[in-house]
C-alpha cells in the first residue's frame, strides 16, 4: 500500500515547494497525502480533493492531534521560524503511532557545530535540535533534512554576496577555491516526495540524517560563470573579518555564518544521494536569475 503522508506548512517558502510534488505523487496513487494545518491557515490554494486536518498546537491539543496524528506512515513539517517550537507538540501527539516510520521535523539547513551555534544570531537554530531531543527521549523516530542554501536565497536574496546581476562576489577566507553548497528547492521537493513514497526507505531513515545539494561551485567557477555570461570580468570584494563578526549578532547571521562555512570549507556531512535527479550546468543555472 501507498504510504499515508501528512504534511504540515504547506503555506511558506519550503511548503508552497514542497506541495505540488506531493500533490502530484498523491494523484499518482504513490501516496495518499493529507494537509494538516492550523485553524487558522489559508488553505484556499490547495487542491479541493485533499484531505485536510487541524492540529492545536497548543497544551491543549493533545488528544485531538493523537486523533488526527493516528494513522501516517510519515509526517512532514516544513514550519518557518516562529513555529519550530510548536513542533513539540506533534512530537508528543506521535508518541505511539502505529505506522509511523519516522517524523521530518523542519530543519531545512546546514549542518551547524555546537561552536557556529553560540553565535547570538543564530540561537533560534537551537529550538531545531531540542525537537530532535525530544522526539529521541519519547521514542518518536524522526529524520532530519540537512540542505545547502536555497537557490531564492543564494540568487535572489544575495545571502553569501554573490550577485549574479551585478556581476560580482564577495572574497572571504578561503572561498575562491572551496565549494559552496546549493539546494534548489526544486530539488528538496523531488528528493522528499521521493523519500516519503517509499515504505521501506522512510524506515531506513528513522533517526537518520539526510543531506540534500544539487550544486557545489566554488568561488572560482562562481567567478568564470559569471564572468562568460557578462562578458566582462567580474568584480571581486572582500568580506572583512570585522563585518563578519558584527553580522554574526544579528539579522545578517545565518549569511555570515554560511560565508565562513564556504570560506572554511567546514560544511560537514556529504550529500546523500537521490536517483534520477538531473542538474543544469552552472551557466544554465545562473541564467535563470539574470
Ligand atoms: N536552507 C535555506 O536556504 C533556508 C532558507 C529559508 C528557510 N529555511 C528553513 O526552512 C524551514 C521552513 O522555512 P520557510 O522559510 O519555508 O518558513 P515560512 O515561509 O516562514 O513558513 C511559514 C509556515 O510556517 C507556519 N507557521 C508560522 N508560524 C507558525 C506557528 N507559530 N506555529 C505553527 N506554524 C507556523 C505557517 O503556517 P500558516 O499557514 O498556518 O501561517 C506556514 O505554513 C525552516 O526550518 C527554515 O529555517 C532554510
């Protein structure tokens, strides 16, 4: 039998890239997909034949998301950052699910040290890995999804200073020659509806952590890409050591601290591997965000 699979963020940036390759594995009889959602979540852009289901993910919800947490093969949560906390509370609601082979809770980032953590700006991150705690202290198998930066963010927010428009990027450390770590979200949403259409690899996950890129350019290649697209050079900057130390602080954290994870190399685990997913070359990429 096809997996039962409930999906809970459907609303945000990785949810809205998640959903239509759920959508279409679940019209494709690889699974049966339902939506959970808050009382409150704007559901009137999903597909009228899904079936959905509120969770209270508050002290109070618990008998009722056990009830509507009772059945699924896998359940996936791709909640932004004020939500990462309410996790627990699906946690809790799975305890002793009879199907469950395991709970992907949203991480959705890189491999972060216990070191990298201590910067103030990255403290919400933490909240990541006390569900993670939790769910091993009930018993509640889980899967962690690691990733590099999303595409939006490396192309269209300039995260880690590089601008494909501009024509230029930032020089820190060792970056010129070290790769950095892209994950289109089109490729997170193949590799998950992958995963979670298949039985026997979502208990093979249990307590597993998956890494998801698709592309690793380094600096240099970075620099030739853009520089044969523009025709002209591009333009190199440094990122000094000081203004990183200051964005480490606030805001701009998470950009800095992937700054010195490129410059440093030090991006941890190694991509686990997906069949069947086909890349662009790094021009063809790039000129999509022109
Ligand atoms: N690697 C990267 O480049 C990268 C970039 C961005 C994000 N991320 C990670 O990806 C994950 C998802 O982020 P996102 O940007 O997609 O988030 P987002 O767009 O902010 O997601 C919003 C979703 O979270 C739900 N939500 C918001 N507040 C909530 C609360 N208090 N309780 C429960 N649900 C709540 C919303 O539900 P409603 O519809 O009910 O409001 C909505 O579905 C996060 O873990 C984030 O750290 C990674």
């Amino acid at each position: 039998m096809s997996p039962t699979v409930g999906f809970f963020g459907t609303t945000g940036t990785v949810g809205s890239a998640l959903l239509p390759e759920l959508v279409k594995a679940n019209k494709d009889g690889k699974i049966k997909l339902v939506i959970l959602h808050r009382e409150s979540t704007d559901l009137s852009k999903l597909p009228k034949e899904l079936e959905t289901r509120v969770l209270d993910l508050s002290e109070a919800g618990l008998e009722k998301n056990k009830a509507a947490l009772k059945d699924f093969d896998v359940v996936v949560s791709s909640v932004g950052a004020p939500g990462i906390d309410s996790q627990n509370y699906i946690v809790e609601a799975l305890v002793g699910s009879a199907n469950l082979k395991t709970f992907i809770p949203s991480d959705f980032g890189t491999n972060w040290t216990e070191k990298e953590l201590e910067a103030p700006g990255l403290a919400d991150i933490k909240q990541k890995l006390a569900v993670v705690s939790k769910a091993k202290s009930l018993g509640v198998p889980i899967t962690q999804i690691r990733v590099g930066l999303f595409d939006q963010f490396f192309f269209a927010y300039k995260a880690v200073g590089v601008d494909v428009q501009g024509n230029t990027i930032q020089k820190f450390r060792n970056n010129i020659q070290a790769p950095f770590r892209i994950t289109t979200l089109a490729y997170l949403a193949y590799a998950v509806a992958k995963f979670v259409g298949d039985e026997s690899t979502l208990t093979k996950l249990a307590n597993e952590t998956v890494v998801l890129y698709d592309y690793t350019p380094t600096g240099q290649e970075i620099v030739d890409t853009l520089t044969k697209i523009h025709g002209k050079p591009t333009e190199i900057s440094e990122y000094p050591e000081n203004q990183y130390q200051e964005d480490l602080q606030g805001p701009y954290a998470i950009g800095a601290a992937l700054k010195a994870q490129w410059g440093n190399n030090s991006w941890g685990a190694t991509a686990t591997e997906v069949e069947g997913w086909q890349t662009k070359s790094y021009e063809e990429l790039f000129r999509q965000w022109l």
